[in-house]
C-alpha cells in the first residue's frame, strides 16, 4: 500500500488509523439507529436460528455498506490531505 504513494509509510498509517476509527464511530451509530428504529439490539450471531432471516441480512447489509462506504471515505479523505499538500510542495 506505501509504495502506491512514493514508499512512504506515514500515509499507509495514517489511512489504516483513520479507516478504524471510522469503522469504529460507524458500528456504534448503526448500533444505535438500529436499537432506536426497532426497539432491541442488532442481531451478534447472524448464524443463529434464533435470529430470524429477514433480521440478520438486514442488519449485515447494513453494517456491512454502512461501514465500508465510512472506511472508504475516511481513508480517503485523510490520504489526499496528508498527500496532496506534498504533490504542491514538489511543484513550486
């Protein structure tokens, strides 16, 4: 992944860092909205027979979108701002 970006390793970290903590924050919201919008906790073992079908992809889909689309976005977001201001220096 560092050599994409020169062979640096700072911006390989700093996408790592941020993609968790994003994954992180989002699980906890989706957590949240789910217990909010339907009044119990989301399904832990999405295996179990106890969970009904309907419940379990719903809630893998979800968290699964939910939290890719946050990872995506974060890293992102945090390798164009770590990056991008060393693509100017180089220029002037």
């Amino acid at each position: 992944m560092a050599k994409k970006d020169g062979g640096e390793l700072g911006p390989a970290l700093l996408g790592f860092a941020a993609g968790f903590a994003a994954e992180f924050v989002t699980r906890k919201a989706l957590t949240f909205a789910w217990t909010r919008a339907t009044g119990e906790e989301p399904p832990t073992d999405l295996e179990s027979p106890d969970v009904s079908l309907g419940r379990a992809l719903s809630w893998a889909v979800m968290a699964g979108v939910g939290v890719e689309v946050a990872r995506v976005l974060a890293v992102r977001a945090a390798r164009k701002r770590l990056v991008t201001p060393r693509a100017a220096e180089v220029e002037a």
